[in-house]
C-alpha cells in the first residue's frame, strides 16, 4: 500500500478528478483509480467544486472504504478550469491526468502511461485512447491517429482537420507544458483547446496506442451546452492564439479557426432553438469566408433556418 497522501516519495503521475454535483458516478470514478495508484506510481486528489448534492458525503465514505488512499479538496465553486488549476498547483507528481468524475479509467492505465513515460522521458504530453459507451449500450473504442511531426500540422490537425482527438481524461500531460497558461478561468466550456493547442505547438507529444479510459456519454441539454458555449463564444479564439501560448509561426492558421468557432457556436445554437444566435453566427462565418457554403452539414441547416416559418422549431 502507498503512504498516505503528501507524504512518502514524490509520485510520477497525479490524478485530479474534478466532483461538481456528480454523486452519482464519483464512486466509480474513484475505485476505478485506487487499485492502480502502486502500479502507476501515482497518487489521486479528488476536488469538490462546491458541490450542493450528496458529492460531499460520498467523498467522506470513499476516505472511509480507502483511508490513506486519496486526497479531498473543498472549494468554492468557480467551475472546471479553477479546479485544474487547483490540482496543478496541489500536485507532486510532475505528469498530471483529469478524468472526469463520470469516467472510468480502464485497468493497467496508469502502468502503462508510467512505462511509457520511462521509454519516452521526453515526452511532454502523451495521447492515449478511449472507450465511449453510449446510452444505447453500443461501446466504440477510439484509438489515437498519425501524430505529425511538425508543430504547425499538429496545431493544424486538431484544431482544423480535426483528425486529432484529446480528451483529459485519456491524456497525460507534464507540468512544464503550463509554464505558457494554465486552464482560462473565464471560460465554462472549450477550456481544454487553448492548453492542448499550446502542448501539440510547443513541446514533445508521444502516443500511446491502446484505450485508458471509458467514457460514459449522457444526452445533455441542448440548451445548457449552448449557454456555456456562448458564454465563452468567440473570444476563445484569441485565447487559443495569444501570443503567450502560440507565437508568431502559428497565426495563419487563426482566421480559418475563427470561422471554424463561428461554425460550433452556430451548431449549437441552432440545436438549442436559439435562430437569432444561429444566424449571427452563420453570417460571420460567411463574411469571413464565403467558402462555408461548401460545408454542406452546416449550410443545410442555415437553408433550413432561414426558410423555416417563425416560432417552428428546427430539424436536426
């Protein structure tokens, strides 16, 4: 067994698990992780984003199922990136990790990121894969694409071609990479794209080639995806491309993102039912370039919404 948590040697990897009113799957998040902290030369620190359900009380019993096993934070709540910046700060391993607190991580996960990290040490962020079982029971498994080995086309491929898929829960990333930002506190959604942006542009990025984590996906509300996309709306462009996380070498590429954000953000209003939202947001990305007309899955839908009678909603 490991010493109890902030004492003994240094641990490779850390662990933070994110808990916002998530009760319900905590538990599982938790045991999926503890058997694997020897192995893993890893330690695991759960934190409490101010909770107002059973969240609290289920952290209590962990501590009691596993004492000396994990760490509890409690903060005020302030959302997703104040609690990854919290872990980064509290953590002793030099690699970090973030499931969230409805995943799973799959058995020998963390041996494997701990032998990968012994085979690679110069790795800065390794991308694993996942499993993502839908609420219909079907499971698919997503494993890691070609990694360019060129800066520019990594940026390019994740944030454009979207042939790159980073998720934090199956991702290991070093704390050297938050030298050029931590997680933006000011935005409720999108917070992973400006961090993983300025790894894939700035510093080594391995692959491991098998799943770590299962994802369990539930139907969100259209419309609190929206409010928390819309919040952030399109200023998370120039937080991607701040001059602080990405230099002058990667700046070609931010018209063709902005057009890309006014095209999510148009998506997610139009699912939302939010038309005016959704024609604003069409039209920027047309004035800026003309050439999304050509992106058929969106144009469809702007067809539909500007053809549709008033108070009609719209089809997916």
């Amino acid at each position: 067994m490991s010493s109890a948590p902030g004492t003994g040697p240094a641990p490779l990897i850390t662990v933070v698990i994110p808990a916002y009113n998530y009760a319900a799957t905590l538990a599982r998040a938790v045991n999926s992780v503890i058997p694997q902290l020897d192995e893993g030369r890893a330690e695991l620190t759960v934190i409490d984003d101010g909770s107002t359900d059973a969240t609290p009380q289920v952290i209590t019993a962990l501590q009691a199922q596993h004492p000396g096993r994990f760490r509890a934070l409690h903060k005020a709540n302030g959302g997703l990136s104040l609690v990854r910046n919290l872990g980064i700060a509290e953590a002793r391993g030099d690699y970090l990790i973030f499931p969230d607190a409805d995943d799973a991580l799959l058995p020998g996960a963390l041996a494997a990121f701990a032998a990968h990290i012994q085979a690679q040490p110069e790795t800065k962020m390794i991308i694993g894969g996942h499993d993502a079982l839908e609420p219909s029971g079907r499971r698919r498994t997503y494993l890691p694409g070609p990694l360019p080995s060129r800066p520019f086309d990594r940026v390019k491929a994740y944030l454009l071609d979207k042939s790159i898929r980073l998720v934090p829960g199956a991702c290991v990333l070093h704390r050297q990479v938050f030298a050029r930002g931590f997680y933006p506190e000011r935005f409720r959604s999108a917070e992973d794209i400006p961090v993983f942006t300025q790894v894939l542009a700035n510093y080594p990025c391995t692959q491991l080639a098998r799943s770590v984590v299962l994802m369990y996906k539930h139907p969100d509300s259209l419309r609190h995806q929206f409010d928390h996309a819309q919040a952030g709306g399109l200023a998370l462009v120039d937080e991607v491309f701040s001059p602080q996380r990405l230099d002058a070498n990667f700046q070609p590429l931010k018209s063709a993102f902005y057009v890309q954000r006014c095209l999510s953000l148009f998506r997610s209003a139009y699912l939302a039912g939010e038309k005016a939202a959704a024609r604003a947001y069409f039209r920027q990305a047309f004035t800026r370039d003309w050439r999304v007309l050509f992106k058929t899955s969106y144009s469809r839908k702007a067809l539909r919404l500007w053809l549709q009678p008033s108070g009609q909603p719209p089809k997916n």
